[in-house]
C-alpha cells in the first residue's frame, strides 16, 4: 500500500505531503492544476519497482541496483509524461531549480526519494533507495478508450518513435492477457455482470486479437461501439483476464469521460467494488455526479471503503495550485468543481424565474 507522496517543485503538483487512504483516493480540480502529473507520476515510480524491472535482473536478492533505479524512473517519468527532456518537469523558475519527490510505503523496503535538476536527461539522483520490490504492479487507464488501437498498438510504440503516452503501450499490452480461469472466475463474474448489462453485452476477442461486443447473438466491432461503452469494454476486458484482481494499484485519469450519468453510476459501483477487493485506487475526475455517487456508495455502509478526497485550487504565490484533503467532501472548502455546479444551479433558478 502507498501510503504518502511527496513533492516539490514537480510541474503543477502541489508542494505538499498528500497522505493516501489504502482504499480510493479521489483527486478533484480545475484543468491544468496538476491533477494528471499526480496519477502518472506515481503510476512511472510504481511501474518502477515492478520485478521485471531492468533494476532487478542479475540480482541476487531482492536489493535493487541504484543507478539502474535512477534510469528507470527517469525513464518512466518521460515516457509517461512525455516532456522534451526530464529536466521540463521541473517547476519553471528564474535560473536553476530542482524537483524532489518521495513516496513512503506500508512495506517500509519500497520507500524512495529522489530528485533531479532542471539541466537534468537521463537519470535521477535517488537519496534514498527501496531495498523491496513491488509485490503488486500498478495499472494505468488513461482518459480515452484504447480497445480499438488492438492488438498492433504495442508493436508500432516498441518500433517506431511516436508521439504517444507510453502509459497507452502498458495499457494496451495488459489488455491482450488471456481471460482468467479457475476459483477466481467467480468474483470476475461477479464483478462484470453490472458492466455487461449496461453494455447490453459481453466483450469478446478473436483471434487476431481484436475486440468485438457480443449482442443479442451478433458480433459488433468496437470501432462500431460507441466510445463511453468502448471504455466500459476497456474496464470489462480487464477485469476478466484478472488483471485488475492481481494488481495492487488502479491509476485512472477522468474515468467518466463519454460516459452519461446511468453508465457514471455502474462505473461508480465498479470502482468501489475493486476497492474492496484490497485494490488500492486513485482517480482525477471533473465529475460531481461520480464523486457524488461514489460518497453514497461508501458512506451508508457498516463496513465502508476508506476514502480520501484531494482537491487542487489555483495558488496565488510561486506554486501553481494548492492541496486540501480530507476524508468526506464536506472537509474540503476548496472543491471548485462542487460550486460551480451549485452557481450553475442558481443561475437556472434565477433563469426560469425571469421567464
């Protein structure tokens, strides 16, 4: 479990301690506030300490090679976010400046800090190194749908230079896995049954790896679907092949985009569900109707997901936003996305009354 980041001096990102909960944690704030370089920042330093990491091969024990580390998350970092240099992501300032970033563990082996300055390339300077690795890797849903980039998406990013998140090539490699068998096949049905039945369907792949919805007996192509079903489909595929019950972490920047307020509320469902699994998950939304129903969905329970809620607001000194969190909505006095739907509301009333 992640328990703490903190950052400082990284992009728009709050300098600040944001203290996770183990169950969902939910990100909220205008655009352009750092909501997104939070997800994918975290997502590149998990993704970091995965075993398979190039840090780990050869090692005789589970200690992690330190200048092996210091590439891969810079690695990471620039894949994910896709600035022209490592150096970029440091807050912009007269003359040099540097970015520092620490992530603090329940399992106190994975615990790292690093930093790196803004004439920085290639690597990071770690201050202090994980002596663990990951046991459960992260997964990471970016904003649009990527069923139909299937299958010849991980081929085209592995042997070309495009200009696509590498969180895409991740995403997209983890939806070709098998579907899951065995004992848990029961709570993979489970879990899909509200999807399907608001995509009227079942998510199937042929053989050539592409994906097609089954409806009413007939197969449609997911070109053909339209695009909020196709990212139900997304979550659907993978949950079925069990990785989103193997792995430990859920990254998901706006889930509710291209989807209407019934499909927000299977999602809202889903998403605490996977919670509950022991997934620990993390969304930036714009949505007071997904935050809204996933309060609901948590609050009335005797045994209810932990929650932490952070919102970001614009700064007026040096930073570019400012972090509150708080473990009900209610605690947060700088929900921006909240008010300007009760403005909204106001001004509709007013409206109606002048007609």
């Amino acid at each position: 479990m992640l328990k703490s980041a903190t950052f400082s001096n990284f992009t728009s990102i709050p300098s600040d301690q944001w203290d996770f909960s183990p169950g969902l944690n939910i990100i909220v704030g205008e655009n352009g506030l750092g909501k997104s370089h939070a997800l994918k920042a975290l997502y590149s330093i998990l993704n970091s300490l995965k075993p398979d990491g190039a840090q780990f091969r050869g090692a005789l024990s589970e200690k992690v090679g330190k200048s092996q580390l210091e590439k891969a998350i810079a690695d990471e970092l620039v894949g994910n976010m896709r600035p022209d240099s490592l150096g970029r992501l440091v807050k912009r300032k007269q003359g040099r400046n540097r970015a520092e970033v620490s992530v603090s563990f329940k399992n106190k082996g994975l615990n790292t800090s690093f930093g790196f300055a803004t004439n920085s390339k290639t690597q990071v300077d770690i201050t202090t190194l994980p002596t663990s690795m990951l046991g459960k890797p992260p997964v990471f849903i970016p904003t649009r749908e990527l069923i139909t980039l299937c299958p010849w998406f991980v081929s085209l990013f592995d042997s070309y230079s495009v200009p696509f998140e590498k969180t895409w090539r991740d995403t997209v490699l983890l939806l070709g896995a098998p579907s899951l068998r065995g004992p848990r096949e029961k709570k993979v049905g489970e879990l899909l049954s509200p999807i399907e039945a608001a995509m009227g369907g079942k998510v199937e792949v042929d053989a050539n790896g592409r994906f097609f919805l089954r409806v009413n007996g007939g197969r449609m192509e997911s070109a053909l679907v339209a695009e909020g079903l196709r990212k139900l489909a997304m979550l659907a595929r993978l949950i079925s092949t069990g990785v989103l019950l193997e792995q430990g972490y859920l990254f998901w920047d706006e889930p509710e985009t291209n989807l209407n307020p019934k499909l927000i509320k299977v999602l809202a469902q889903v998403i605490v569900s996977l919670a509950d699994q022991g997934i620990q998950v993390f969304l930036a939304t714009h949505s007071v109707f997904l935050v809204r129903e996933i309060a609901i969905l948590t609050g009335g329970r005797k045994q209810k997901t932990q929650s932490k809620y952070f919102s970001l607001a614009a700064s007026g000194d040096d930073e570019v936003s400012r972090l509150e969190q708080g473990s009900e909505i209610d605690e947060l006095s700088t929900l921006v996305l909240l008010d300007e739907e009760l403005l909204q509301s106001d001004r509709y009333v007013d409206s109606s009354l002048h007609d």
